[in-house]
C-alpha cells in the first residue's frame, strides 16, 4: 500500500483503512489458547517465543518451558527466572539434550532425550494452571523421528483450551504447519557466523 503525499488524501485513506480494521478487530471475538509455530532457517525462532513468554510472565501466568536438542547452556533460564520473579509470573524450565545431533553423534540417546522431555511435556499439559508452555526446539526432535508427530499433535490437540503451546525449531513437519493458530518461518537472509563472527552473549545465548 502506497500512501499519498497530499495531507487530506492522506487522512481520507487512513479513515478508510481504519475503518476495516476496527471491523476486524470487532469480529474477532473467539478467546483461546494458541498453538503457535515457528520455524524456518532464519534466526530468531526461540527468540521470539522467549518474548512470548517474557509477555506472559508479565501479565502473572504460570508458564514452562521445556528445552529439546540444547545442551546445559542456562543463561537465558537464570534471566528469565529473575524476570519471573518481578513480574510476579511463575516459571519452571527442563533441558532434555545433550548437544546438537551434530554433537551427540548417537541417535539412541537423542531418541531417549526427547522421550524423556516428552515425559516432561505430559505433566505440563496436565496442569490447569499452566498458560504458556514454550517446546523449543522439537520441530528438530520431529523432523528427524525422534518422537512420532501424529501422538504428538493428537496431545497437543487436546491440552487445557486456554494454554498457550509455542514449538520452535526448523524443519516443522507439515501436520504441525497445518494445525497451528499461528505459524511464522524465519527466512535467513544474512547471518554473522557466515563473516566468522562468532556466538554472541546476550543475542545467541
């Protein structure tokens, strides 16, 4: 949409636009908790559910996450465990990985990590007060068979109507990318580390 230059052509156009917009936000009328997906080759994925999730603990809600393939890199739990503490929030955090698959290099154990996250997964989606629940990562578990994404999505499907549920990490298979609220793929068009600039703290971890 282009805008116009002339001030009162201009003005006519945002009252038009705003017009469709206060429509649609009237519509909008149904409440309920999100399956929220992202994914792409684009960094950002586990970025943007974390702001999610900083939101949430905002506005006082219990949240949890539970990290898939990461090893036991915890800057960012210790931050957010004192963002949650001032918002008022509750927050519990599990690391199921060892390590990149690259890193493990064994696809047993990887299987059994992700079994055992899974197991975790289960008793948050067991619990009433539980509003926002950040998978990071198991687009990666899914893509690559560690866990079976029909049983995956049919738990996900019937969790507490008023959970929030964000999946990060790339690959997402497509029954996910279809049974999302919301799906967002992160497209890489330059990256530092391709300069040899290494991992930064604070903005990689």
């Amino acid at each position: 949409m282009s805008f116009p230059e002339d001030p009162v052509a201009h003005r006519r156009q945002m009252q038009k636009l705003k017009t469709i917009v206060d429509d649609r936000i009237a519509a909008a009328t149904l409440e309920k908790g999100l399956l929220m997906v992202h994914t792409g080759s684009g960094k950002g994925k586990s970025t943007a559910a974390l702001g999610m999730l900083v939101r949430c603990l905002g506005h006082g809600f219990r949240c949890a996450v539970v990290q898939f393939i990461k090893g036991e890199q915890a800057t960012a739990e210790v931050v957010l465990e004192r963002v949650a503490e001032v918002a008022g929030g509750s927050l519990t955090w599990d690391r199921c990985g060892q390590g990149f698959t690259w890193d493990t290099q064994d696809r047993a154990a990887d299987i059994a990590c992700a079994e055992e996250g899974w197991t975790i997964v289960r008793r948050h989606l067991a619990d009433p007060e539980l509003r926002f629940l950040l998978l990071d990562e198991i687009n990666i578990v899914l893509r690559h068979g560690f866990l079976d994404t029909g049983q995956i999505l049919a738990e996900l499907q019937a969790r507490n109507p008023n959970l929030h549920v964000a999946l990060t990490g790339r690959g997402a298979p497509e029954a996910l990318l279809e049974a999302g609220d919301l799906v967002t793929e992160m497209r890489a068009i330059k990256h530092p580390f391709q300069a040899g600039i290494k991992a930064q703290a604070g903005i990689e971890f």
